[in-house]
C-alpha cells in the first residue's frame, strides 16, 4: 500500500487498530519455568506465532508487524543464534502454503547481512510468491533494529542529495518514512509486548510515534487470540488525539 492510499485514520473502524505491532518476547524465561532447553521456547513460540496470526485477521486487523530477531540478538550464545536463524525456515516451510491460500502477503524486514543464502533464499521466495496477495499483510522483523534502520534511511537521502537527485530541503516525514524498511505499511496503531517487560527494544523506533502501547503480563509462547482480544479491548479504551485537543478539554479548560 502506498503511502497516499493509507486509509485515513477518521475512516478507520472505531476503536479498532489497522496495524497491530508485537515484540515476541518471553521465550526463553518460558522454557526456563519447565525446565527445558531455550531453543524449545523459541520452537514454542512460533506455536504462538500460528495462533496470533490465524487470529489477527479475523479480529479486524489487516497489518501484524513482529519482532522476532534483533540486530542486538547476535550477541547471545551462537547455539541459541543458530536455533533462531532456523526459525524462518521452519516456519515458511510448514506455514507458507497455508498463508500464500490464504491470500496473506509476507514481508521480512530487516538486514541481509549476516543471514546464510539458504534463508535469504527462502525469504525472498516466501516474498515473492505472497507479493500480489491483499487479504492480510504480515511483516517479520528479521535481523532488525529501528536505530539501523533509520541510519540506513538517512544515508540512502544523503547519497540521494550527494548524487543530486535530492535537495536537503526536499526531506520531510512523509518522504524519510517511505526510506525505511517499514515503506508501503501504514504506521502501527498498537504495539503489544507480553512477558511483563515494559519497553520497545529498539522496535518501530520512527513509526511508533503515535502508537498506543500494551503490556501483557504473559510469556509469548503462551500467547493466543484471547491475549489479542484483551489488547484490543484496552485499545479500545484509548483516547487518540495525536497531539490535538478534543472539545471536551477545551469545554473543560473554559
């Protein structure tokens, strides 16, 4: 979707989020509860991975957006890497069928570099066979970090300007968007983190702006449609203003 052919937020359905964001967090505290091997929470949490986007569609959502590598991952154990670099594989090959019947379109955003052929192979096949589908749109943050990515956005506009195609002053929001990997998805209107922790990790850092944040006390591998639903509810409950005034404030002012 272009960035002109963004639903505009007043035709949005009324408290429901267009773009659901979700950082897939609480793997490996999951499996050290049981008492089993990390890399079977990671191979738990794409059980999650399943649930939530089997449910995200018919909740109303058209865009999901997860977090699942980060550019700060590499610094784990390489056994635990390893594991976590299988994990697209395993999942394309299992799900992507099912996905491209089911008319879902799939985007890997996220550095290259560092990736073995075989899963960039994978990826762009996965990319390629979804390209033309519009039922539902779902993007895997892969070998992602929002501070690279808006490095990288901003060194694309300044080789633009060193080349001369591109003047300083050409550069606004609308146009520095469109750089990132994020380019064509409208900006999320909810991000989700379970696990408990409260924070972003370097996720959506540009498009998260005016995002409405939940955090859910659960380990993603637990994670289901009814933990969707409660988020969504919360959302629901939200007063959007982004950055305006409403007229009961104004009433209330004077």
């Amino acid at each position: 979707m272009a960035a002109a052919d963004k639903p505009p937020i007043a035709d949005r359905p009324e408290g429901r989020p267009l773009h659901v964001a979700v950082v897939m967090d609480g793997n490996g505290r999951w499996a050290k509860q049981r008492s089993l091997p990390r890399p079977l929470g990671h191979r738990a949490g794409v059980e999650a991975l399943r649930r939530t986007v089997s449910a995200a569609p018919k909740l109303g959502i058209g865009w999901l957006t997860v977090f699942g590598f980060s550019t700060e991952n590499w610094s784990r154990p390489a056994a635990e890497v390893a594991e976590l670099m299988a994990l697209p594989k395993r999942y394309f090959e299992t799900d992507l069928d099912r996905l491209n019947r089911e008319g879902v379109r799939v985007r890997v955003i996220g550095r290259r570099e560092g990736l073995s052929r075989e899963l960039v192979r994978l990826i762009d096949d996965a990319q390629a066979r979804t390209a033309n589908n519009t039922a539902f749109h779902l993007d895997i943050a892969f070998n992602y970090g929002g501070q690279a990515d808006i490095a990288e956005a901003a060194r694309r506009f300044a080789a633009e300007v060193a080349a001369g195609r591109r003047k300083p002053e050409d550069l606004d929001e609308a146009m520095f968007a469109g750089l990132l990997a994020t380019a064509g998805s409208p900006p999320p209107d909810l991000i989700v983190r379970p696990s408990g922790e409260q924070r972003l990790s370097n996720f959506l850092l540009w498009e998260a702006a005016y995002a409405e944040l939940v955090f859910q006390d659960v380990l993603w591998p637990d994670y289901g449609e009814e933990h969707l639903r409660a988020a969504l509810t919360e959302f629901a409950a939200r007063d959007r203003r982004y950055g305006a005034i409403v007229a009961d404030d104004v009433l209330a002012a004077g």
